[in-house]
C-alpha cells in the first residue's frame, strides 16, 4: 500500500536518483531522447526550498520512493536550485496561485495513481494555507495528468538549452475550492 509523508534533506538523493528515471524514462513520445536528457540536466531536480518549507512529498510503496511532488507558496514556477539566481519570495494567497512543482513518477511505478495521490495532498494543503488558485508548468509528459485532473492550458514555454535545444512546457491553471477537496 502507497503512503504519502513529507520529504526531508536525508531523502534529496534517492530524489535525485528518481528525477533522473523519470526525466528520461517517461518522456519517450514526448520529447527526443536529447530534449529528454537536457531538460533533466538542466532543470528538473530537488528544490531544497521546498524541502525546507515542508512543501515536499515522497509517495513510498512497499519502503521505496515511487513519486515525489510537491506545492509552493513562493514565486519559483519551476526548476531545480540549480536554476535560481536570487531569494525566492512568497506569493500571497489573496490574488496569487500557489505553485505545483517537480513532480515526478518512477517509470517502473507510472500510471498507478501517484500523481493524482500527491496532487490531491498539494491541493489541501494549498488550499490549508487560503490560496484558491494553482499553477503549475508541466512538461508535456505531464500534460494528460493535469488536464484530467481539471487543469486548463494557459500558454505554451519554450526552454532554450544547452545544445542548443528547446523544450516545450505549457503554463497550466485550476481554481480550487474548499468543498472539492
């Protein structure tokens, strides 16, 4: 049975080690295999902040991290820390969405619910601390996972990496309310 806990430091390589499978493995069909690796080396990764925020989840499955996600209440949309330049301030609830970031599903683990399981736990929790709309860049992978769960497109982002390559990602939204969680 599949547990959900919030993430801390002790758990940033396993993480790591799971970003990296993820990135890779699930992309096929969605982006080259040179995309694939870029935007994996390049962007996806741990955000520490979130971590150290407690806004951060692993899924585990028989003792093994399946999944990890998490929600933000700061600017950052996306990326790992390796692609801040600066302090990364709150958003306030009132007239800003909260953020749903790095999420990320072991290939061998995919399509068994955990998304929707840590998406679930984000959006309570979002909603715990009085935000009302959700954000989220999603790479296309991830795409099928947010418009199911009710996500509507806002604009497409295109990446330019090393290479150079460009990766597509596509700007997502959703409202939320209380008694829909």
């Amino acid at each position: 049975m599949a547990t959900v806990r919030t993430a801390i430091h002790a758990d940033i390589p396993a993480m790591e080690a799971l970003i990296r499978r993820s990135g890779i493995g699930l992309s096929t069909g969605f982006y080259t295999p040179e995309q694939a690796r870029a935007v994996t080396d390049h962007v996806f990764g741990v955000d520490t902040q979130l971590v150290i925020d407690q806004t951060y989840f692993v899924v585990e499955d028989s003792g093994e991290i399946v999944a990890c996600g998490g929600w933000s209440r700061r600017a950052t949309l996306f990326g790992a820390d390796r692609m801040k330049q600066e302090a990364d301030p709150l958003l306030d609830p009132a007239t800003e969405p909260a953020r749903i970031r790095a999420f990320f599903v072991d290939p061998s683990a995919a399509r068994r619910g955990y998304g929707k399981l840590l998406l679930s736990w984000c959006t309570e929790a979002a909603a715990a601390g009085g935000f009302t709309t959700l954000e989220l860049a999603a790479t296309l992978p991830g795409v099928p996972l947010y418009r199911a769960c009710g996500f509507a497109e806002e604009e497409r982002l295109e990446l330019d990496l090393p290479g150079p390559i460009h990766v597509s990602l596509i700007r997502m939204r959703k409202t939320i309310k209380i008694d829909q969680i």
